[in-house]
C-alpha cells in the first residue's frame, strides 16, 4: 500500500528519532538514565565509605580498613560530581580533579605500604590518617583493595583524557576495576577460599570488593557515549541484544550455576554430574534467551525494512512532484543557508545544485539590498514560527521577476527550529497584467473626467443658453405681451362705457374684466417663472423675496425669511444659480413635503454663499436620499458641483427635511 504525503512527516520523524539515538546522543532519554544511575551508585559509595568511617569507633566487626573506607568516600563524592551537570563549570571541575587527585595519592600509598615498599615510616604516616577518623586501631589492607583504590583514583583523575584513536583509558582502568574485583566476590559466592583471598592469609573484605565493583560500574555508566558503554548505549541492533539479553543471562547464569554447586556442597548429587548438569542448564538458558533476542531483533529489522520502503516510496513521490512542478521549492537552514531547491528555483536563480547549496542570499541574488531583505523576511518568520504569504520582486538573470512565496519555520519532532521551507509561484505575468489594467483604468478616468468636463461645459453652456432664452421670451412677454395686456384693458374700458346700462351687458363686461386680469397675473407668473425681473434689477435677496411672496401666495405654505443685512455681491451667473436651486427646492416642498412653513436663511461672507432651505414636513425617507433616479435631488448636485460646490439633503431630528447648498463666493 503506498503511503500518501501525510505520512511521509511521520516516517520522517520516527527515523530522525532512531538516527539520533543511534548518534549516542548524550542528551538522549538512555544516556539520562545512565547518568542518573551513576550518580546514584556515587552516592551509595560514598554513603559506604562514610559508614564505615563511623562504625570504626562502634565496638563492631570491622568491614574493611579505614584507609580504604576514606578512599571510597572520597572517590564516590568525585564520581558524583562528575555525574552532574555542574561539571562544566571550572570550579567544580577543579574540585573534583583534586579529590581524585588525593584518592589517586592514597591508593599509590596503600599500594606501596602493601608491598611493604615504604617501611615503618609509611606505616606510621598511613595511621596517622585514619585513626583521627576511627579513633581505633588500623586494620590490615588486602593488595586487592590497595590495588583497587589506586586504579580507582588513577581513572577519576583521567576521566577526561582521550587518546589519538579517540579511546578513553578510564573505561579500560574501569573495566578492570570490575573485573578484578568480581573474583573475590565470585570466591566469596562460591566459598571457594582461592578467589576469596587470591593467595593472601586474609579475604577480600566483602563490602570493599562489592563498592569497588559498583565504583567500577558507576564510572562506566557516568559517561554512556564513549567507545565501551557506546556499544551497549546505541540503539542499532547490537546495542539492543545486548541491553536485552545480556543482564537476563548473566544473572540467570550465575543463579543456575550457584544452586548447582550448593547443591553437590550439600551432597544431594555427586560433584561428577555438576559439570553435565551446568551445560545442559546453561545451554538451555543460552539457546532460550539468544533465541527470543534473535527474533526480537529480526521484527525490528523487518520494520525498519518496511519504514525504509514507505519512506523511499513517498520521497520519491515528492521528488516527482518537486522536479515537475514550475514553482520553485526550497528550504533553508537556520543560518539561512539554502540547503534545498527543486529544479524550478536552479532555474529562477541560474545556477546549478552545486552551486546553489549552502549559498546565502547574498550569493544567490546579484541585488544586495534585495538578498538583504529576503534575509530580513526570512528571520522575522523563523522568529514568529507561523507561516507568511508574501510578493518579492527580485532582479535575476532572466529579468524582472515577482513571486508570490508561502514560507513556514522548519521544526524537528521535539519543536527545535531547524530552518525555513518555502514555495515561491511566479506571478509577473498576472502583475503586468494588473499593472496595465490599472493603467487603462487610468486612462479610463482621465478619459471620464474630461468627457465629464466636456459634458459640464455643455451643460453650463446649455443652461446659460436656456437663461438667455427664458430672459428673452420673459422680455417680449413684459414688453409686447404686457403692452398688448394694458392696451386691449384701456380699449375694453372705452367699449365698457359704450355698452347699454343693462344688467347682462354689466355681467358680461364683469367676466371679461376678470379674464384680462387673470390672464395679466398668468402672464407676470410666467414671467416671474422665466426670469425674475427683481433678480435682475435689485439682486438676489429681492429675487429671493418675490419667489417667496409668489410661493406663499399660491401655495399657502407659510414662508420665513433670514437674509444678509447688507447687500449681496455675487456674480450673476451664482445668483442665478442659487435662485433656481432655491426654486426646484421649493417645488419639491410644494410637491412632496406636506408642510406648513419653509424658512429659507442665506448666508453669505468672503469665501462661501451657503443656502438652507428647512420645512417642517414629513421629512424625506433615507432610501430616496442617495436614489440615482430622484432626479430634483441629482439636479441640485450636479448644479453645485460644477460651481465647485456641494448640496445636501438630510431629515431634521423631529421632523421635515434640510436642503444645504454651499456655494464659492467667487467663480
């Protein structure tokens, strides 16, 4: 079953994991408990040495010589504090050198008085330093023991030293330790006199071949990466056979072997069948253990085999799909190092693999300020550890180009950042094309706004032709209309006098008195409408209070007015202006206001005429303020904006509507 791309990180991750163990990563969970094993077994040391030191004023069995409990105590308090962390800084190191650096001298001492080396004068100086500590007698000192004590300080003090071929003779010296001290504890075992004493008419003390055992051990296991412990530590197959198999066997071993022997020492069988009844036991134990480890390991060989082809599998279906897509992949290291790219980014840059990795940007990019900020962007999103989508327009050898790049921070499977993986998409083409639309965009506008001005132009040559034509037929209306008017009422009351004085000639010449004046009034409001004669004669605020006058007249609507005490100097072409807003203004109260009073308020100063116009009616809805088809509203804005002006409609708070016209004072 081929795996999809989601679980490629998974696979990827699990044989990070198991490479780094099989580094023998001092960091790693095994080397941890390694080292705390060690520091324990440091402790449990030194506590012996110093229980000991305080049993020798007890009336009690001594357990081993004086000389040799100061020296465990001393050697456990080193070894623990070469198994702490602490041991990096240079006073701790310099302590601990100089405990090991005394055990060291005292085992050569004892060593040298128990080959009787120093003579009397060695002997006293060897007393005199236990017995302020004892308080007793001194105790004979085993060559085992002096031995011991001088290997012990000898490899505390060379914890450090490695030798060409990377090899540390602490191991070695601590190797020995164990063993050399294994066979008096395997005679002691065994009650086989020969082990116990190794020729020497006293024993091994027990306790004192028991903690140079464990001493021996905590030393190996206070450093797990190093060439010995390595092979046991690392997490390939060997290291697991052995962490596996070999503590199960060595002590099912001696078990087997040691109930064996106590059994022809208590005669239950002949001692001719104990060396065939161990070799059938001991090959039996071996065959079992080495039989269940082979299997063990033969599972985890075959699921590293199947985790090597899920992997291989998915690596090459992310090669396929990195080397046949077009948008370049890379990924980079923390110091911003490119250390990957898909054939798409060799392109992009110009340059082949070789080339490429573990270049910086700015052995990349021919820009320095442009590789300059590429590093900047890079750091702040390893820096914010969440991913960016982000356009760079970079100078490469191809041209101009403009990415359009999804970068994330890298992080290993214990959250440490690694480095930064991207994916760039060339979107050049697409910004050319934006740019170019915004330029026929551009010149749209322009285009608008001069067709617009053109049309304005019109507009206010139309109006101003509309004016001319409205105050030339208001002109023959005033001059021949008006004539014709007052003329045909002199002639009608001359005919008036002529008539009989009867009752239907009377009503008749009432009637046609009464048709001339309305037709006289209809013909002044038509001139009125067309072109006040007061706006031209008087200015605007006598034109404004004609149109008032006439708007209350026929509509009832009770009309006040708030004007500028002193005259108004505008231009005629804004008077005109402000007079027929004010009138489609009041059309439009007349028409949809429902109101019972309009006041209008001019106010007028250097800069701006300002015309409100406020009723008291039903106001206007919001929907038909902004509404393109309303045109009595469009009509005043678009008057407004050509004289650089505005117009504004808004409901009172109560109640009716506000008309605002802002006008400049000069054209």
């Amino acid at each position: 079953m081929n795996p999809s791309l989601s679980d490629l990180s998974g696979i990827d991750d699990s044989l990070t994991r198991e490479l780094n163990q099989m580094q023998s990563d001092p960091a790693t969970p095994l080397a941890l408990r390694c080292r705390r094993i060690a520091l324990g077994i440091a402790l449990a040391v030194a506590l012996t040495g110093a229980g000991v030191l305080l049993l020798w004023r007890l009336p009690l069995p001594h357990l081993m010589p004086a000389n040799v409990a100061l020296g465990l105590l001393l050697a456990g308090m080193t070894l623990a504090l070469q198994s702490l962390p602490l041991i990096r800084r240079l006073p701790v190191r310099l302590l601990a050198l100089g405990i090991a650096a005394l055990v060291a001298a005292l085992g050569l001492v004892t060593v040298a008085h128990g080959l009787s080396l120093g003579g009397t004068e060695l002997d006293a100086f060897l007393a005199g330093l236990t017995l302020p500590l004892t308080g007793s007698p001194a105790m004979p000192i085993h060559p085992v023991s002096a031995f011991a004590l001088a290997l012990s300080g000898i490899a505390l003090l060379l914890q450090d030293m490695r030798t060409r071929a990377r090899h540390a003779p602490t191991e070695f010296m601590a190797l020995s330790l164990v063993a050399l001290n294994l066979v008096p504890l395997a005679g002691l075992a065994y009650q086989v006199p020969a082990l116990a004493d190794l020729g020497n008419p006293m024993p091994v003390p027990a306790t004192a071949a028991l903690a140079f055992f464990s001493l021996g051990a905590g030393m190996l296991l206070s450093q797990p990466s190093r060439s010995l412990m390595a092979i046991i530590t690392d997490n390939v197959p060997g290291g697991q056979m052995l962490r596996r198999s070999l503590p199960q066997t060595l002590l099912v071993l001696v078990l087997l072997n040691w109930i064996i022997s106590r059994g022809a020492l208590l005669e239950l069988y002949g001692q001719a069948l104990v060396s065939p009844i161990l070799t059938l036991l001991n090959s039996s134990v071996i065959l079992v253990i080495f039989w269940r480890t082979a299997a063990t390991v033969n599972d985890a060989y075959r699921a590293r085999l199947q985790s090597a082809s899920d992997l291989a599998q998915a690596s090459s279906l992310l090669i396929a799909v990195s080397d046949n897509t077009d948008d370049p992949i890379f990924v980079k290291n923390r110091d911003g190092k490119l250390i990957f790219a898909n054939p798409a980014m060799l392109r992009s840059i110009g340059k082949s693999r070789e080339e490429a990795l573990y270049r910086s940007s700015s052995e990349l990019l021919p820009d320095p300020d442009e590789a300059a900020q590429v590093d900047r962007d890079d750091q702040h999103i390893m820096q914010g550890s969440v991913s960016v989508t982000l356009e760079q327009t970079l100078h490469l050898p191809q041209g101009e180009r403009t990415y359009s790049s999804t970068k994330a921070p890298w992080f290993d499977p214990d959250g440490q950042l690694l480095g930064l993986i991207g994916i760039s998409t060339d979107i050049s083409t697409r910004k050319e094309m934006e740019r170019q639309l915004k330029q026929r965009e551009a010149e749209l506008e322009a285009t608008v706004s001069q067709r617009t001005a053109v049309l304005r132009k019109l507009g206010d040559h139309l109006e101003s032709v509309r004016e001319e034509e409205k105050r030339s037929i208001a002109r023959e209306l005033h001059d021949d209309m008006g004539a014709s008017l007052t003329s045909l009422n002199m002639h009608l009351d001359s005919i008036y006098k002529a008539l009989p004085d009867e009752p239907a000639w009377s009503d008749k010449a009432t009637r046609v008195r009464a048709l001339v004046a309305s037709l006289v009034a209809t013909t002044r409001r038509i001139q009125i409408g067309l072109r006040p004669i007061m706006l031209d004669l008087f200015g605007l605020k006598a034109g404004i209070i004609e149109q008032l006058e006439e708007f209350e007249q026929r509509t009832g609507i009770t009309c006040k007015t708030s004007l500028p005490d002193d005259e108004v100097a505008l231009p005629h072409k804004l008077e005109i202006t402000l007079y027929r807003m004010l009138q489609e203004a009041l059309n439009n109260v007349a028409k949809h206001a429902q109101a019972t009073r309009v006041d209008v308020i001019l106010d007028v100063d250097e800069d701006q005429a300002v015309l409100t116009v406020r009723d008291d009616g039903i106001g206007i809805p919001p929907e038909r303020i902004n509404n393109q088809s309303t045109y009595g509203i469009r009509g005043l804005s678009e008057r407004a904006s050509f004289l650089g002006g505005t117009a504004s409609v808004f409901a009172n708070p109560v109640r009716g509507t506000t008309v605002r016209i802002v006008l400049p004072a000069q054209l």
